[in-house]
C-alpha cells in the first residue's frame, strides 16, 4: 500500500495511562453495531477488507484502532486545559476544524480552557511576541465561513524542549491539537516524544490536514475536495480558451509538491483535460513518444488541447543542483515547471511553424485560500470531534485517519515513516489514462513492455 510495508505492532495506540473518569457524554454503550454509541478501546478496523479467491482470513490481521467516544476517558474535563495550532500552507476547512474542536470540547465534554496557538509551532515559543489566544463561543462562531486561519499558521518549529517546557510550565496544557501535513506531524510526533522522555501527561493528537491528500492512511484529507472544486473551474476556463481560439493551449499549473492527487483529481472531475503530468510518472518532452510531438499531432488533428501539469513534475528538466528544504523539511521545487513547460511548447510548435496559441494559469494559492465547500466542511467536523475524543481519553502521538469509510486512529510515526503516493499503476491514474487519451507514459517505447 506504501512505499514502505507495515509491520505487526506498528499500529498500536500509545495513551497516558488507564482512563480515570467516566465520559460526560449521554451516548449507548459501546457496540461495533451501533453508529454513535460508545467505541470500546480495542475495537479495530482491518487493514485489508478485500480477500482473494480462496484466501484464508489472517488470524491476526493488521488492523486500525477505531476511532470514536471512549465510555471512560483519561482527563477530568473541569480540570482540562486544551490547545489547538494550525502548521503549514493553508488549506480550505481549518477554521472548522478549530470551531469543531472547540465546540465538542466545551459544550459537549465541558472543557472550558482552550488556547489557540498562534502562527503555528512559532507560537510555542516562550519568548514568543504573539502568546496563545483564550478561545472562546464568540470567536468560533462565523469562522468557519472564512479561508486561512483565525489562529495563523507558519513553517518550521522552535527547538522541541523548549516547545514542551512552554505547554507544560507556563500553558499548563493537557491536550494538543495539531492540525497539519505531513510536515506538522513530524513536529507533533518529536514533541510526544519528548513529553513521553518526560513523563508528562500532556497528549498529542493530529488532524490531518492538507490539499495535496498525501498524507498516509488517509483516503481523503480536509481541503483536497475543495481545492479539486476550484481547480476544475480554472480547467473550465482554460478550455473555453482553447477552443476559442486556432489551435489554442490551455496550459493549467496545479499545487501538488510531491504527489499529483491535485491534477488527477481535477483531471477526473473535469473530464476536459487532454494531458495530465504529475510528479509519479517521469516523462520526455522531446523525441520518440514525447510529450511534445503527441501534443503536435492533437492540434493537427482537433485543433485545441488542455494541458494540466502539477508543480511537481517534470523536475527533471531542470538542472541538477542541490536540494533544498523549506521550513517544514519539504524538498523545494528546482524551478517553476509551469513557465518552463509554456516555453518548450512555444519553441517547439514555432520551430515546426505550426500556428498556436497557448494561454498560461498559474492557479497557484487561489486553490487553498478558499472556505471549505460542503463535503470538506462536514469531513473536518467529523475530523474534529474524533480528534477530542482521542484527546479526552488521553491517547497520543496519534493521528485521526480515514479507512474504508471510518475515522481510525494511527500512531503519528507510522504515517511519518512512510509517504503516500498515486500509483502510476492503481486505479485514479488509469482513469486519467481513460479520461485524456494519453499514452501510459512520454518518451521512448519500454524496451520491458515490449518483451
Ligand atoms: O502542502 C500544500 C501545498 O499547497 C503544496 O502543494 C505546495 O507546494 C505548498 O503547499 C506551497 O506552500 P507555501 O508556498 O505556503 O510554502
């Protein structure tokens, strides 16, 4: 399923210690039948559901813990001191992560300290000039309505003890909430663990957050439906340029740093997409096969093509040069692929005086920076409220996921072990193949495929 296979053990749960309290929650007792009720610890999701013909069941599958109210919880809530921050790009659906958090906790298990960590990990600095601000019913209320952040984000971490004796010495913080990428999960799990060297009761728990949908063992993160929704709308527009004009480009650069989910997804949704080039499936520009002369050959032909290409394909056409890592220990992009791609096809069609027009969208932040749309918004408030229910029963360094249909809790470092990727074999990318037309793959003929 990944690129790096699970192991037995990998999967369990780490908590603070047996619960103490019964939940303040009015829900039935915990039956695997019953949607709503309780969730007894120990009730699990399989990894895999599907068998093969005459496959035996394993008698001890890898599985998921479920997700969901624990019937005793760890954290008494009148004593309970929560916290919330949001790390990273921004992404469509936080503010109703941040309000879905709130308010489980304070109507429905009667937590009332929850802080909102400013500016991401930043505002864990102690020397830091913008302090948590004290949440409360007034200032949750519109922000789901809005884009971005109420509570601001930012890349990067100031150094982890540093972090851990802030939230416990000066916040007096029992649970974490870190709403995040992969980049964010990383830096929640190095803060579990050093409150864990510590011995300190202070749980760590992970929203999963991101519009590129790369992060592991969640089918589907918050932001990505909204940011295909937006994403299709530019298609729209760089088709109706195409075909308005003599063999007319329409060239659409996505998000999508390491993983074309992005593309795809939009690619599928709009089904006006002639080509679609994503990070997973390398591919030549020139030469037998290449992209170039495929693209020649469709305006010859039909006179009009729409091109998608996520930022994070076609690296290879820049020089090699050292890689860099931004803030939160993402690979940089060697270089603009969107402006590169534009050029080679104008140079390319001008030296075969083959009439064009090519029209170039940058989609770029326009993707992100948008409220949630209606499926998002009810993704991040189920995120949300596992999320507490996690936290109030005092599990940690784990983060809500999204398996076979249900919300399961994962430990944070298998999902940063491993990293999650389309398949240019699996089933989204042969619906693109289906969708566009295009050959498997640009370049020259696969001496393997060919025997
Ligand atoms: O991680 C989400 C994402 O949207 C990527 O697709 C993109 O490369 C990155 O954020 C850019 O974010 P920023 O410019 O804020 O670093």
């Amino acid at each position: 399923l990944y690129d790096v296979p699970l192991e037995a053990g990998e999967l369990a749960i780490h908590d603070l210690g047996r619960p103490r309290f019964r939940s303040p929650l009015r829900l039935p007792a915990a039956d695997p039948e019953v949607g709503g009720s309780f969730v007894a610890d120990g009730t699990r999701i399989l990894l895999r559901v599907e068998m093969g013909p005459g496959e035996e069941c394993d008698p001890d599958p890898l599985a998921f813990e479920k997700a969901g109210p624990r019937p005793e919880i760890f954290f008494d809530p009148p004593r309970t001191r929560a916290a919330m921050v949001t790390c990273g790009g921004l992404c469509p659906g936080t503010n109703n992560v941040i309000r879905s958090i709130f308010n489980e906790l304070y109507y429905r298990y009667g937590v009332k300290e929850i802080l909102g960590v400013r500016y991401g990990f930043s505002g864990l600095a102690a020397d830091s000039d913008h302090p948590p601000l004290e949440l409360t019913p007034s200032f949750v209320k519109e922000i789901h309505a809005f884009g971005g952040t109420f509570l601001g984000s930012s890349r990067g971490a100031p150094e982890v003890s540093a972090m851990v004796d802030y939230l416990d010495r000066e916040l007096g913080v029992d649970i974490l909430f870190c709403i995040g990428g992969d980049g964010t999960q990383r830096g929640a799990h190095a803060l579990a663990e050093e409150i864990a060297r510590r011995q300190l009761a202070i749980s760590v728990v992970g929203v999963p957050k991101t519009i590129d949908n790369d992060i592991p063992f969640v089918y589907r993160s918050f932001g990505f439906f909204t940011a295909l929704e937006k994403a299709w709308e530019v298609i729209q527009a760089a088709h109706t340029e195409a075909v308005g004009a003599r063999n007319g480009v329409g060239l659409v650069k996505l998000m999508g740093r390491d993983a074309g989910y992005i593309a795809a997804g939009a690619t599928l949704v709009s089904q006006q997409v002639n080509y679609c080039l994503i990070p997973e499936v390398p591919f030549c520009l020139e030469g037998e096969g290449g992209f170039l002369p495929a693209l020649e050959q469709r305006l010859v032909e039909r006179g009009h093509a729409v091109v998608v290409i996520a930022e994070g394909a076609g690296q290879h056409l820049f020089d090699e040069c050292e890689v860099e890592r931004d803030a939160s220990g993402n690979v940089k992009q060697r270089g603009d692929v969107g402006p590169l791609l534009r050029e080679r096809i104008g140079r390319y069609l001008e030296q075969r005086d083959v009439p064009f027009t090519c029209k170039y969208f940058d989609t770029s932040y326009l993707i992100r920076s948008v409220p949630a749309n209606t499926g998002d918004s009810l993704l991040c408030d189920s995120l949300a409220r596992y999320a507490v229910h996690a936290g109030m029963a005092g599990k940690t360094d784990v983060l809500v996921g999204h398996w076979h249909n249900t919300f399961v809790l994962v430990p944070i470092p298998a999902v940063i072990r491993r990293k999650k990727r389309l398949s240019p074999v699996g089933g989204i990318w042969t619906a693109v193949l289906s969708a566009t037309g295009q050959p498997e793959r640009f370049g020259p003929p696969d001496p393997a495929a060919a025997g």
